[in-house]
C-alpha cells in the first residue's frame, strides 16, 4: 500500500539521438528533433562544415540554458563593433555558417535586424559570411567576441522584402470585416485624406464612461461610451488614419481614447469596527464596492473599536457590470475557502482563507483540508533578453501580485478597477477583454515587427534558436512566418501551421520532455527525467516552450498540448491542496490518506522523511526535509509528512523545469492580466474549446451502480442528458473537465476516452443515493460521476452546475 511512497519511476526516451546519428546524405531529408555532444563527437571525422557549424550553435544553446548566467543574454555592446555589408554569393557553400536563412528578423520600414552566431575558427577581427534573411552579408568578428557568441547586425531592408509587404497586405486588404455593430454613414461628401464616419451600436453591458472595442476598417478601436448614452444607443465615430504599417491590420494595437474616469487617484476614508476575535496586526476582510479587501489591525486597536483607512474612489464607487451565471453561482453558495482579495494597504492581489465565521483564517500548521500553497517566481534579474528567477511554494498570504498593468509608453493600461470587473465577466468576455489588452500591449507595427524563417525539416531546432534570441519587446512584435524554400504569404494560416506543429512536436513523449499523466492519459505532465533524454539543453527547450505557449495566447493561437492541472494553477499563482496530488497521482494520494487513519500504528511502517526516485534502473533517495533519512514519521509529525511529500510531488520533483516554464511565459503575458482566469478557463483559452459531438458522448456512456438496470432510460440520467444537451460549449467543456481533468475529447471520439491505466473507460454515470452524497462528485481516474438519484430536473439541474462551478474554484462541495 505505502510501496509508491518510497518510489517514484521517471520514464524518459532515450532512443531520439539514434534516429538523429545519420550521414549527411540522411540528414537533410529528417527532422531535427534533438541533437546529442556524444554522436556530433562520434560523427566528427566524417562531418561537413556545415555541420561543424550546427555543433557551435548547439554549444551557444548550451550556454544559454542557464538562465542564472548573465553571459547567456547576447550582448548589445558585441553588435556594436560589428560591421556588415552586401556580398553577392553563388550559393551557401562558400559560406563560414549556413543555416539557409533560418533565424528571426526585426524590421522596421528602413531596416532589418538579425542576430547571427559567429563560426568556429574565426579570430577576432577576422570577417566572416553569413546569410541575412535571404542575402548573404560579410560580418566582422569584433574584438572581444569568440566562436559561439551571438552578434546583433542591422542592415537596409532588402527591396525584396517590401515587395513581400506589399503582397501580404494585398493579401490582408480585406481579411478583416467591420464588427457586426458598426454601420458606415452613406452618401458622405468627403476632402481628400479624409476619413469616413460610421455608427456604433453600444453593446449589452457597458456602462457610461467605460470602454468597449470595435473593429472599423482594419483597425480595432477602444471606445468611450458617452456619459448620457446606454447600451443600444448608436454613436458616431470617426475612426483616425490608419498608419502606414505594411498592411498587417488583424494585430494593431488598439487606438484607446481618453477615459475621463481612468485617472482617478482620490481616496475616500473609512471608518469600520474591528470585529470579535481579531488580534492586533492581524488582518480582517470586508466589502467595498462588491470588492473583498483586506485590512490589517493596527497594533494598538482592538475588537469593537473603530479604525480608519482609505480606499480609491474608483474601486468604491464601482458600478458592477452584469456578473456571469457561474460568478453568480459562486457568490450564492459561497464556501469556505481561498479568496483572492484587494489588500487596502498596496492594492496588491493576496489569496486570503476565511473560517467559518468569515474571519481570516490564520493557522500554521499544515492541514489536508485547508492549508495549501502557492507557486511563486521571484525574479533575481530583469535582463531584457533572458531574465532569471526562482521559483517556490509558499503560504497563499505571501503570493502577492500587482493589480496593474504598464502599456508600452510607460502609463498604466490596466488599474485594479478593470481587473475586478473583469473577474465576474462571462468567459467570452474575458476573453474578448484579455484580448483586447494584449492587443494594446502589442508593439506598433511601425516600430518594428518579426519575420520568423524557418526550415521545415529543421523545424524545431530554426523556431528555437530563434525565439530563444528575442528580447521581451520582440515577444510582443508582430510575428510573420516563413517557411524556407516555400511559397506562402502569411496571412495567419503559417502561423496556426508553426504554432501546432512546434507544440505538437515539444509535447510528443518520444521528446523525453513530457510524459502522461499516471491518473489520466489525456493529461501531459513534467518528465523529472528530462535530463537524460535532453542532457545538453533540456531547460533550455522549457523556456523554448514557456515563451511559446504564452505567444499563442498573446496572439490568439492554441497549443497542442493539455498539461495536468497544478501546472495550470502554477501558471496562474492559484492554491495549492492535498486534494490536487489525487489528479497527479491517486495511489499515493490514498496511501497518504491511509497513513491519517493508522493513527499511532503509523510509527510501524518504517517510514522516514525521504523517497526514492528511479531512473533507468538506477535508485537514489531524496530527502524531502534536510536530513530527513534520519527522521522517522510518527502520528505527531504525519502532517509534517504530508506536507513535505505534497510540496515535492507538486514542485520540487521538476523544480527546474517549471522553473523555466514559468520564466518563459511569463516573458510574454504580464502576470496580472492572468488573475482574471481560473484554471479550467486557461486550458480552454491555450488549448482551444473541444469539438463535443453530443451523439458520440451519449453512444459511448457506460451506466453503473443504481443506474446500472435501467441505464440511459433511468428518469436521472434523461434529465442529466437533457441538461447537458442545454449547456453551452463552455459548460459542456467544464462538464468534461470536471470529470475526466481535462478538455480534450480523443482523436476517435469518446469511444477511446482513457482512464489511469491506459486502458479505455468510456465515460460512466454512476448511481448513487441522496443519504451518499447531496451533489454529484468525479474520479477522474476512472472518467466517472457519481450522480444521485434526485427526484426533480430542476434539482438535478442546480446541483450539477453547482458541483461544476464550484469545481473550477479548486475546492469540493461537502
């Protein structure tokens, strides 16, 4: 029973550099998955120049994959004492280093920069060919560079370059259509240069002062809804000149005008009385605005006297827009748990518990009911191109995060206020309003924007060396793709077609990097092993992969992957329970569970503080507190345990890997701008709504316990069906997270839906009776819920979306 306890099985793919030892007659026409010092070295007599170059460039990612290094960020001042110039060339023989073009470029209307790596052999002073785009240039090597190092070069845009603008915004004139709410004026008598005027219908929602986006001729507009008008109403607009900006209209930024109400710092007093049982210094929640905020007691206050702090006017005098269904959900049967609150002190986001009186629950000790952690990055530099950090589990209290967001000119984009408002939106709201920030946080096409060239059979090493060479402005430039030796213009089918095939490719298990969920197949977890099957770069391609998945929601792509929760609440700096190891690991979650009931006999299993990892054959023992071998696991120390054993399986195991996931997402989406999400809408947002075909879903349902007679036709389950058939996409796909962790639905339809072990478990509906349980609970191991036999639909109907909504909270309905 306690076997998995001690033991932990690292599973890695160590067949990849095999498939990758070739000659160079094979290497052209294979993918460049990974490649490995140990078979360059063995193939070294035999190797091409070209493929000498390959080898440094594999070296240079080496360096970089240590994020804590301040060398791995190229240096600026190298760029400097470099010299480039046009050279006409036959062809990429005579070149020092080829790689046929493939890197990523930053241009701007009269220039192209790229960064390029300097060859072997050559000495400082000495110049060098490499290609830029699709010229061939002649570099110098400055002085205090050496092989391997990273130069950036800046050389004039290449005409045929603009002739390709040209093309694509021929391509893009009328890709993108006036959102349905805008109707242009007829018959206008306009000057030259002129723009016409339109109508904008005011949609449901907004309110008097607040803003909304629309999209007019190629452009997406933040409008200002007048003071006296009202959702319905129609306002006249007349949108600015477009800029001259190559014709990529689908990712400006939006032209925000001037919010009278935005810049609002006065503060209104407040005077409350400090309730029963709070302790000097201790903090205490009310409501202001419909805001939960937190107060500290002052050190010389006590219980039943008056206090006086400040609070915005903004926040206090917030009009609350219409909340979606499942917020409403959540206020009504609110339940003790983790809540995100407003501290009154920095404004600052804090996750705070509240007991059953609503006071704020301040225990120390590690509970499995109630205590949980949080994932928190702390960064140890703010290098522009490569930042480092750490990353840790701590008590919620201390996982502080900013409620503002910084626009690209300095201001603020984002205050407090919107962020609340954008917490009870629908999921299609926020969406939209996630959106629409990122688009204002996207650089102007004018000021430069990234052309990605990439070979396809060199896919993921082209896409990696060059998103790992950009700066954190260059994440959020608009990105085009090229595919070397291709026709194509991209018009956003390249960028779907890179997005899914790179994803698809760092998630594949065969990479070594990821591997399956040992409670759910469906689900991608961490492979604490990726050392051995990446030993060269294996964090490197986790930051690769960081950067990557936060790109495709800056820039409305999906991924081609479903991770297990925790990563999701990582990402999101949510909580974490003894609860969430039952979606990672449900044989040790049990066995740990079981340890609570043996009471004093827990001291016989010979059990100490430590645990036992195996990799290919290999043992070794981890202590999971220092000198935990020495430490024996008694009925005082069980929660101690529990608590060390929760914080290794949820962090510490793949520390470093997260670690680096976490720095590369986080290059690209402010952390802020994510508080508006919980974990089950961001797999729907990275991965994309599922495709839920009802027919199938009904078709390939098993029925078991009380429903085990009567099956479909018993009187629950035809109400359960004809909910759910009632439910929109988003419900349904939180139906499926609820129940089988993720929302993904197989390749081949419900019919191969699989449970833990790898074997197909068609979704099941068990029976069960009121005297069990009051709402329907999941396993998700077996992709089964228990639904009680209610005696009315619009029973069964209200605790099923109770039991769902409260899901997406993190906590259990009791």
């Amino acid at each position: 029973m306690f076997s998995r306890l001690k033991e932990s099985i690292g599973h890695s793919s160590h067949h990849s550099s095999n498939n990758r030892d070739n000659d160079d007659d094979d290497d052209d026409k294979k993918k460049d998955k990974k490649s490995k010092k140990d078979s360059k070295k063995e193939d070294h007599k035999k190797s091409s120049k070209k493929d000498k170059d390959k080898k440094s460039s594999k070296k240079d990612k080496d360096k970089k994959s240590s994020s804590s290094s301040s060398s791995s960020a190229p240096k600026r001042s190298e760029s400097n004492g470099s010299t480039s110039k046009s050279t006409k060339s036959n062809g990429s023989k005579s070149l020092a280093s080829s790689n046929g073009g493939a890197g990523a470029q930053s241009i701007t209307p009269t220039k192209a920069t790229f960064r390029v790596l300097i060859p072997p052999n050559v000495k400082p002073g000495e110049e060098f060919q490499v290609y830029a785009g699709s010229r061939v240039v002649r570099v110098k090597c400055p002085k205090d560079a050496k092989p391997g190092s990273s130069l950036q070069i800046t050389v004039p845009v290449d005409p045929a370059d603009r002739a390709r603008e040209k093309e694509a915004a021929d391509a893009l004139k009328d890709a993108i259509p006036d959102s349905d709410n805008v109707t242009k004026i007829p018959n206008q008598d306009l000057a030259e240069g002129e723009m016409p005027a339109y109508m904008v219908k005011i949609p449901e929602g907004v309110r008097p002062g607040t803003q909304f986006s629309v999209m007019i001729g190629g452009q997406q507009l933040m409008i200002t809804c007048p003071n006296m008008a009202r959702p319905g109403n129609s306002v006249k607009v007349t949108p600015p000149p477009p800029p001259d900006d190559g014709g990529r209209k689908e990712r400006r930024r939006p032209q925000r005008l001037v919010n009278p109400n935005r810049k609002n710092d006065k503060t209104q007093m407040f005077e409350v009385m400090v309730p029963k049982g709070v302790k000097p210094g201790s903090p205490f929640a009310l409501m202001a605005g419909g805001v939960r905020v937190l107060v500290t007691c002052p050190t010389n206050a006590t219980p039943g006297q008056k206090i006086r702090f400040h609070l915005p006017i903004a926040l206090v005098n917030r009009q609350d827009a219409p909340k979606s269904k499942l917020a409403e959900i959540k206020l009504s049967y609110d339940k003790d748990g983790w809540t995100r609150t407003i501290r009154a002190t920095d404004m600052k986001f804090q996750w705070t518990r509240f007991d059953a009186e609503g006071g704020v629950d301040t225990r120390t000790r590690f509970d499995t009911e109630r205590s949980a952690y949080v994932c928190k990055l702390d960064y140890t530099n703010d290098n522009d191109r490569m930042r480092s950090g750490e990353v840790s589990l701590v008590t919620p209290e201390k996982a502080v995060v900013a409620s503002s967001i910084m626009g690209p000119n300095g201001e603020e984009l984002v205050s407090f206020t919107d962020i609340a408002a954008a917490q009870v939106k629908d999921y299609a709201d926020k969406i939209q309003w996630f959106q629409d920030t990122c688009a204002q946080l996207c650089v102007e096409w004018n000021e430069g924007h990234m052309r990605m060239n990439v070979r396809r059979d060199y896919l993921l090493s082209d896409s990696m060396a060059a998103v790992m060479s950009l700066s954190a402005k260059d994440l959020r430039k608009v990105w085009r793709f090229e595919f070397i030796g291709e026709a194509g213009i991209d018009a956003g089918g390249l960028a779907r077609e890179w997005f899914e095939l790179v994803t698809n490719e760092c998630f594949d298990p065969a990479m070594g990097l990821w591997q399956p969920c040992a409670t759910n197949q469906m689900c991608l977890q961490i492979n604490p092993a990726s050392e051995i099957s990446c030993p060269d770069d294996h964090l490197y391609y986790f930051r690769f992969m960081g950067r990557i998945m936060g790109k495709a929601m800056f820039d409305r792509q999906i991924v081609g992957g479903h991770m297990v929760k925790y990563l999701y609440k990582h990402i999101l700096s949510w909580p974490i329970m003894f609860s969430d190891l039952k979606d990672l690991d449900e044989e040790i979650y049990n066995s740990l569970k079981g340890l609570k009931d043996m009471g004093p006999d827990v001291e016989y299993c010979c059990i100490d503080f430590t645990t036992t990892e195996e990799t290919l054959g290999v043992k070794s023992t981890i202590e999971l507190i220092p000198d935990g071998a020495n430490i024996d696991v008694t009925e005082e120390n069980l929660p101690e345990y529990i608590e060390a054993v929760l914080k290794y399986r949820m962090l510490g195991r793949c520390e470093k890997q997260i670690n680096e996931l976490l720095l590369g997402f986080f290059d690209v989406i402010p952390e802020p701008l994510l508080t508006i999400f919980d974990f089950q809408e961001l797999e729907l947002l990275m991965c994309g709504m599922p495709n839920i075909d009802m027919d199938d879903w009904i078709e390939n349902t098993e029925y078991s316990g009380e429903y085990d007679r009567e099956g479909p036709n018993h009187q629950a389950c035809v109400w359960f069906w004809e909910v759910v058939s009632e439910y929109d996409h988003e419900m349904k796909a939180r139906l499926l997270q609820f129940v089988t962790a993720t929302s993904g639905v197989p390749a081949r339809g419900f019919s191969s839906l699989q449970g833990n072990d790898g074997n197909v478990r068609k979704f099941t509906i068990h029976g069960v009776t009121l005297e069990t349980c009051m709402y329907p609970r999941s396993h998700t191991c077996f992709n089964r819920i228990d639904l009680p036999i209610y005696e009315e639909k619009s029973e069964l109907e209200e605790k099923l979306k109770i039991a769902i909504t409260m899901a997406a909270t993190g906590f259990d309905m009791e």
